[in-house]
C-alpha cells in the first residue's frame, strides 16, 4: 500500500513537471523511465490527447525506443487510429524484429480493425516465444469470437485457462462462447474435473460460479463461490460475483456484505462502489447509495454509470432537476445509452420541458428501438398533451417495430377510442387480445369512469366467449 502511494505520488510529480515544461514551452531533457510514468499516468486518467502528446515528445528524445513506440500505438488504437498504430509497430519491427509485445499488440489490433486471419496467423506465431501463454490464447479466441468462429474460440480459451486457472477473462468469454452456442450446460463437466483434480482450489470452484451464474443458476453459483472463500477468504473476486448473484436474487442485503467484502480486500474501484450503491438503491437507501455512487465518480470522473446512478436515485426521490443534471453528465460520457436518454426524458416530462422530454425520446427511440417502453412513454408524453394524432401515429410506428408486443396494441386502442374512432380501436383491441388476453386490464388505466369500464369488459367477454 505504502509503495503504490509512493508510485502515485511520483507520476504525479512527473506529470506536474511535465505540464511545467510545456507551459514554459523550454524542453527539458527527461529520462524514459519518467516519460513512462507520464504516459502510463495519463492513460490511466483517460486522457489519452495528453499521452499522445507526451509519447511524441519522449520520441523525440528516444526515437528508437520500441517502448515508447508500442506506447504510442496503444493510444492511436484507443482513439481508433488502427492504420496508423500498424504503421508505427511496422517500424518499431524494424528495430526489433523478434519482439513478442510489438508483435501481440500488432496481432490485437488487427483484431479490432477485423482482420481476423492476419490477427490470428501474428499471434500464433508469438505463441512460440511468449512465456504468458495465457494471454495470447485469450486474444487469439478474442479474434475467433469477433470472426464468428465460436468453437474455435471456445478451443482457444480453453487453452488459456489451462495455461493461467486464474484467466478471468479467458474465463468469462468461455462461458459467454458456451452458453451463446447452446453448449454451456453439457460442458458443466469441463468446470467440473477442476475440482476433481482439486477439491481445495479456490480458482476451481470460482469458475464453476461463473458457469453457473452464465446459466442463471444464481444458488448454485453462490454455492461455489462461498467454497472459493471458504479455502481462500480474501478472494476478492470471488466476493464481487458472490454479490452479483444475490442481485440477481433480489436479495440485496446479503450483496450488500458481499461488496462490502470485496473491498476488504482489494482497492476500491468503481464498478465494485457503483455495484454497492445500487444495492442500496434497490432497498431505496438513497442517501447511502449517493454516497457510494459519488465515489465512484470520485475514484474515475469518467465512470458515466456512477454519475447516472446518482441521478436515478434523485429521480425516484422526485428531485427532476437534480436528477437532469446528473442524467445530462452520464450523457455527455455516453451518448449511446438508450436507457439514460430514457430517464432523462421521464425527468423532462415531470418538470413540463415537453418539448426536451420528446427529443430525448426521439433520441431513445433511435438507439433502441426494440424496446416497448420507448413508443409507450413518448407517446404518453403527447397523449397527456391532448395530441392523439401524434400519440396514434408514434405507438403504430412502436407496432410496425415490435408486431407481437400486447401492450403497444392495448395502448393504441385506448388512444384511438379517447379520439373517437371506435372501429380502428377495436380491430386494435382484437389484435391485442389474441396476443395477450389477460393483459387487458391496462386498458382500463386510461378510463376511471365505471360505465366505459363495464362497456369495455362485455367486448372482451365477448370476445372470449367466441374464441
């Protein structure tokens, strides 16, 4: 703990110098060791224009350095720069033409530009020389699975795993590859002889949790995991997924000690604080789950889950504005995300910014538009506003999406009879109800009045008299 205070009290001082030196715009002669730090430092903030800026300098000074090369390529590969990251490892070969790491980051990146057969034909051949034979397995099932070549990645993680038991990326993609192929189930065996050969390994009895927790046998898996930290108490993964799978049984007290466990026994991370808040979201301790979630954000400011967190719990507090500006700061990290312009769109709606409210919902609809919820609340949005017209016209094109949701035709039969065409409603109405009979009672959520319920019940009866 002392020594990893030192180092971060040492990148910062780098990076302090550093940024001195460009504001003075005098360059000042620094030795690789601490253009390294600088680097590594600012990736590890996510600042990757800062790195690249640092990389080039430190090039400068030591234009033959492969370190500094590879440096270089992995932050043109994170800002999706492939081309000319490959250009930069092709030089870098030049000086150095057997080095295993210029050739396994050449071989990931042409993964990631879909040049799968040179990413696999690279990394095989780093095979023969590298001594973490683990990883180049990983990342040439890695290539397998985005090729769409399953039971060769499944072949490959294997591998991985029986190099490193300890792999857990190699562990996770397996069982993805497993249960996406259908074959996870009947390969509970292959988790299995692990501990048979070792009853006392924590590592053994972890990746059958995992297995298990792929095939949403959540008791089963958090059987396993309290064997991997009954024989290993400070397995702090083996405490995080433990926590996972009481979520995923609601019962989130007993996640809550599961988290909190984990950061006994590892630094705090975000996903692991973000995971503790919501649990405490989930039992509504807000207060306490704001706490968690702003230290996620503290720990990564660009954590965009921690900062939507925050607003979600301010949103079911009915506190819209507070609740908007968070939704706003999780957006601008991640754009993407059909479920922030979701809330963000409710959170308009309550604070009568309608017309905010249906560009976020357009926004929404555009992500995801397989999601029901979307046309069912935008609509609403316009249905309260009295504009059926649009209402009808936004849950037809919900319907056109998904033909076989209920409740989109349910939906539309209310708004229909609400703007008096009756025999459009209907046809909606006998749509819906050969779908999903017993869902019709949503229908009477848009008619309070006694006398239109009891109308509205005789057709359905009818209808289920005829059938």
């Amino acid at each position: 703990m002392g020594q990893e205070f030192k180092d971060k009290e040492e990148g910062r001082n780098s990076v302090q110098q550093f940024e001195e030196m460009l504001k003075s715009g005098e360059t000042v002669f620094l030795d690789i060791e601490t253009y390294e730090t600088i680097i590594g430092q600012y990736m590890e903030e996510g600042k990757y224009s800062k790195a690249l800026t640092a990389c080039n300098f430190a090039l400068e000074q030591y234009p033959y350095s492969t370190e500094l090369m590879m440096d270089k390529a992995q932050l043109l590969a994170n800002t999706q720069k492939f081309e000319e990251a490959l250009e930069l490892l092709e030089r870098a070969s030049l000086f150095n033409p057997n080095d295993t790491e210029v050739l396994f980051l050449k071989g990931t990146i042409l993964s990631l530009t879909g040049e799968y057969e040179k990413s696999v034909e690279v990394l095989e051949n780093v095979l023969m020389w590298s001594e973490e034979k683990d990883d180049v397995y990983y990342n040439i099932g890695l290539a397998y699975q985005s090729w769409g070549k399953f039971d060769l990645a499944i072949e490959n993680y294997k591998n991985a795993i029986n190099h490193n038991l300890t792999n857990e990326n190699a562990l996770y993609e397996l069982a993805y590859c497993l249960d996406l192929t259908g074959a996870l189930e009947e390969s509970l065996s292959y988790y299995q002889q692990f501990i048979d050969n070792d009853p006392y390994s924590h590592n053994a009895w972890y990746n059958i949790g995992i297995a298990y927790s792929k095939l949403e046998r959540f008791e089963d898996a958090i059987k396993a995991y309290e064997y991997a930290v009954l024989i290993k108490d400070d397995f702090a993964s083996a405490h995080f997924n433990m926590g996972n799978a009481f979520m995923n049984l609601t019962d989130y007290q007993q996640a809550v000690t599961c988290y909190k466990k984990t950061l006994e026994h590892e630094e705090p991370n975000p996903e692991t604080l973000c995971c503790l808040a919501a649990a405490y979201e989930r039992m509504n301790q807000f207060e306490l789950a704001i706490s968690y979630y702003k230290k996620a954000v503290k720990l990564d400011s660009l954590w965009d889950e921690g900062w939507y967190g925050i607003g979600s719990c301010l949103h079911t507090q009915d506190k819209w504005y507070e609740a908007i500006h968070y939704f706003k700061k999780a957006l601008a990290l991640h754009a993407e995300n059909y479920e922030y312009w979701l809330s963000l769109a409710e959170a308009e709606a309550q604070i009568g910014n309608i017309v905010s409210s249906l560009e976020a919902y357009e926004q929404a609809s555009q992500l995801e538009p397989g999601n029901p919820e979307v046309w069912l609340n935008w609509s609403f949005v316009l249905y309260e506003q009295g504009d059926y017209t649009k209402a009808i016209d936004l849950i037809e094109e919900g319907i056109e999406e998904l033909p076989d949701e209920a409740e989109l035709y349910y939906r539309a039969t209310a708004y229909l009879i609400h703007s008096g065409k009756y025999k459009e409603a209907f046809h909606y109405l006998e749509s819906a109800l050969v779908l999903n009979f017993d869902l019709h009672t949503v229908l009477f959520e848009f008619f309070p009045e006694l006398e239109t319920q009891k109308a509205l019940y005789k057709i359905i009866d009818q209808y289920r008299y005829e059938k």
